[in-house]
C-alpha cells in the first residue's frame, strides 16, 4: 500500500486514476498543475510514487520532473510521466530525468497495477531495504530481477524446471546465462544430481569429442587411461552446454545422435553406455542465423531448442538496473551489517541511460570498482566515468553481435551506443555531447534523426 501524487489537470482522467488506484488498495493524492503538486509536497513530504503529466498549465511536466530533482527528499521518489502523444524526444527527456516509466494514455487498470507492483519493488523507499532482502541471502546462484521481462523468465524457467526437456537459453554476453542454467538445475527435480558445464569454445575440436563422451584405454596416443566424458559425469544430473554456437559441424551430428539416443560411446570403444542427464545449451550467437548460413545444423537445433529460454539485455530491462546495482553495492560491503556506498541522483539516473554492452557483468563490475575507488560513501556520476572510458575499459573491442552484423548495420548500431552514451555522460546536453564525439552540434542533430532518436 503506497501513497501516490497525481499530477494532471485533466479531471476526468485524473479522478479516474486516483479511483483505480484506490481499488488496487493505495492512496491516491492530486494536484491540478506543477506548482499546486510542488507545494504539496514541500508541505507534506515525499509520497511513495508520482504520476505526472507532460502538458500542464504553467510549468509543463518536465520542468516539474527538474524542480521535483532538485527537492531535498525527492530525488528518489519514482516518476510515471504521462502523454497523449509518445514520441521519442518526450520518452527520452524522460528517461533523461530519471522518470521509472513513460505511459501514454489512455492507461488500463492492468498497466497501472503491474507498474505498481514492479515500482514498488524496484524503489523500496527512503528506509532503503534491500530490494531482493526476501531472497534467500546464500550463496548459490540467484537470477535476480524485478523487471517484467525478468520476471517472465523466472516464470518460465521455474516451469522448465519441472519438466526433464531439453533447454536452449540465448542473450548476449554478461545477461546471465550461465547462472540461469544452474538456477534451473537447482530447481529441478535432479538438483541432488551433478551440475556439469562444458564450454564448446574453449576446448579445441580435435579434444571435444572424448571430453564429452569420454574414451576407453588407448583410444588415441596419450589415452593412458580411461576417462569418462561429460555426459556421464552429468549422469541423474544437468550437462550444460556453453557456447554450443561454437561446436564444430561434425561435432554437432554426434551430439544429435547422443540427444537421440540417450546413450554414448566413449572413444575407442564400442561399447554404449546409457545416460540419463537434463542437457541445457547456451549461446550468445544467432542459431537460425546460422543455420541459414549453414554453420549450425537445424536438426539439432530443433532438438535444443525445445524450451527457448532468452534473457534480455539489461538495456531492454531498465526496472533492473537499480535494484541489481543495490545488490551488488549490498553483497560487497564486508560484512552483512557494514554500511555499503549508495548511490547519489545523478549516479542513478547515468546508470539507467547507460546501454551496458556488457549486461550484469558489467554492471556488478562497475559496481565493485567504483566502490573500492571511490572516497566517500555516496557513490556520484563522476565515481562511474570510466564506464565511458573506451580504452581503459577495454570497449574498444568490436562486441560480438555487431560483427555479426553487415558493415551498415553495424556502423549504425556503434553510432547509436556512442551518441547514446555521449547524451548519457553529459545528462542530454546535445552541445557538450558535440563536443565529446568531435562532431557539430547541426552534424549531432542529423545524425539523431536519421538514426531515429529523435523526433526533430
Ligand atoms: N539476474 C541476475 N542476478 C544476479 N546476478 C546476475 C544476474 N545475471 C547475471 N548476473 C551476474 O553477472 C555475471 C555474468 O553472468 P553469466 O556468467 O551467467 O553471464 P553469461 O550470459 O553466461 O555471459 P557470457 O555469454 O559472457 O558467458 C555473473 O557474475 C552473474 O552472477
Ligand atoms: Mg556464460
């Protein structure tokens, strides 16, 4: 049960919205213009959200959003900015200002309550409880998030893990793969059983064969011994497949035929020998890419993908951002009760425009250096520059999904990202963030809209 400000001078829509909100349980607040809203608040403190809306008498919204900033107490409090008219410009002037969420109306009783639901998660007021404190605080590997792309994935992999089918998980690098796979394992009915992972880029293609089926004695020169492959170290277990984009074709037809069969055949022998194990890949790569391509068999991808299971980027799923920074902040700090760094306004609003090419890696990443770096408590805009810092943090490499993409797609995508972090470092200043790409304000301009990232 939250306190929540409407600020619009629509009244219908605005008594509207107060009405269903206290349907859902809440207190609805209203004010008519900015001015009204922001006395109100001086008078009576932070609520737990706000809505406000983007065409007001006086003051527009989003030089309420700026004034509300700059309120002591306030710059916390979770903004719903409201249009008629969504346009890219709004939305990101928005975003720019730190807004949780852009909503054009009309708005359904649905949206307002899941937004709700996942804003009061995501904001767990100025007493500053840990978002995920619920969880349980061990060491086993969580997939946290309280986005609903994020949550649709804890539903989906919770439903995976009741059944023993074959589970093909995507999402770039650093989305948590790999840790969605061991959630799964822990989940299912097979947890007692080995969790075994094999990384199919890693291990050299003339190797790869008798590491996952094994190989008897004297199978090739230096087989002293026999060894046991993967698939039976994961027997009553789950094999997880890393990077299975990466297996050689031929290597692929012999995995099909195990997937098939349920049995393999160490090298050198030929003696079969039945498994029963959960297989669960992942890749960064695009599979039916590849297939058209001919490098990935589409029979065996078939036999993978029988659960898809995709984790978004983390710029897709901005709910995130926040309550993942907090968590790490929270886990590096000594000991549970050590007080950890916050994170200031500015260094929150930078963090949820920033377009993490390396996902949670990064962000955990991010979280820790500038914690160790950083003097004070209050972690600031300034205490994440590096993040910007394209050579010291090693960002110069090509990403993987851009050279996989045709020379004009990719120029346009690496456009975008260094514009959009550009916009992100100088808070949406377009003249200074000219500046740092060393291009014209006019020249920043046509860019922005032939990339589509304004409506000019
Ligand atoms: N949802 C999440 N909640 C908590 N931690 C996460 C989450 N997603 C990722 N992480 C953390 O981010 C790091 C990277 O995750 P992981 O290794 O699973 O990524 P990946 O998708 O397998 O990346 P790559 O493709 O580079 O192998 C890990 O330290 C993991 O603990
Ligand atoms: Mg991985």
């Amino acid at each position: 049960m939250a306190t929540i400000l409407i600020i619009d001078d629509d009244d219908a829509f605005r008594e509207g919205l107060a009405e269903t909100m206290q349907d859902l349980g809440h207190t609805p607040l209203e004010a008519r213009s900015g001015e009204a809203a922001l006395e109100r608040l001086r008078e009576r403190g932070a609520p737990d959200c706000i809505f406000l809306d983007f065409r007001l008498p006086g003051a527009d919204g989003l030089a309420v959003l700026e004034s509300l900033r700059g309120m002591a107490g306030m710059q916390n409090v979770p903004v719903v900015m409201l249009t008629a008219h969504a346009t890219s410009d709004n939305t990101i002037g928005a975003m720019r200002l730190g807004a949780f969420e852009h909503l054009t109306k009309p708005v359904g009783r649905n949206e307002i309550a899941t937004l709700l639901a996942r804003m009061l998660a995501a904001y767990p007021d100025a007493a500053a409880t840990p978002v995920f404190s619920d969880e349980t605080p061990s060491r086993e590997p969580q997939l946290l998030g309280v986005s609903d792309a994020m949550r649709d994935v804890q539903k989906r992999l919770g439903r995976a893990a009741g059944t023993h089918s074959t589970v093909l998980i995507t999402g770039e690098t650093g989305t948590g793969k790999e840790v969605a796979a061991q959630v799964l394992h822990r989940a299912s009915a097979r947890s007692g059983g080995p969790f075994v992972a094999v990384n199919c880029a890693a291990i050299p293609p003339e190797l790869l064969e008798s590491d996952l089926f094994g190989h008897g004695k004297g199978a090739f020169t230096g087989a002293h011994a026999e060894r046991r492959g993967r698939f039976e170290q994961a027997h009553g277990g789950t094999l997880f497949l890393d990077e299975v984009g990466d297996m050689p074709l031929a290597m692929q037809a012999k995995l099909l035929r195990v997937l098939q069969e349920r049995q393999v055949t160490p090298l050198g022998t030929n003696r079969p020998v039945a498994v029963d194990v959960r297989v669960v890949a992942a890749t960064h790569r695009d599979l039916p890419a590849m297939v058209a391509a001919g490098t990935f068999r589409q029979d065996l991808l078939y036999r993978l993908n029988v659960i898809p299971l995709h984790l978004p980027p983390l710029r897709e799923r901005i709910a995130d951002i926040l309550p993942l920074a907090e968590h790490f902040l929270s886990t590096l700090a000594a000991s549970p009760d050590a007080a950890h760094k916050r994170l200031s306004a500015d260094a929150q609003r930078m963090l949820v425009t920033f377009h993490w090419p390396g996902n949670v890696r990064e962000l955990a990443n991010a979280m820790e250096r500038a914690s160790a770096l950083a003097p004070g408590a209050l972690l600031t805009r300034e205490d994440f520059a590096f993040l910007f810092d394209t050579n010291a943090s090693g960002n110069d490499a090509i990403p993987v999904s851009l050279a996989e993409l045709t020379l004009n797609d990719a120029l346009a995508q690496l456009e975008r990202a260094l514009i959009a972090r550009a916009l992100a470092l100088t808070d949406g200043n377009r003249a200074e963030a000219a500046r740092r790409l060393g291009i014209s304000r006019q020249s920043l301009y046509t860019r922005l809209a032939n990339l589509g990232m304004f409506d000019a």
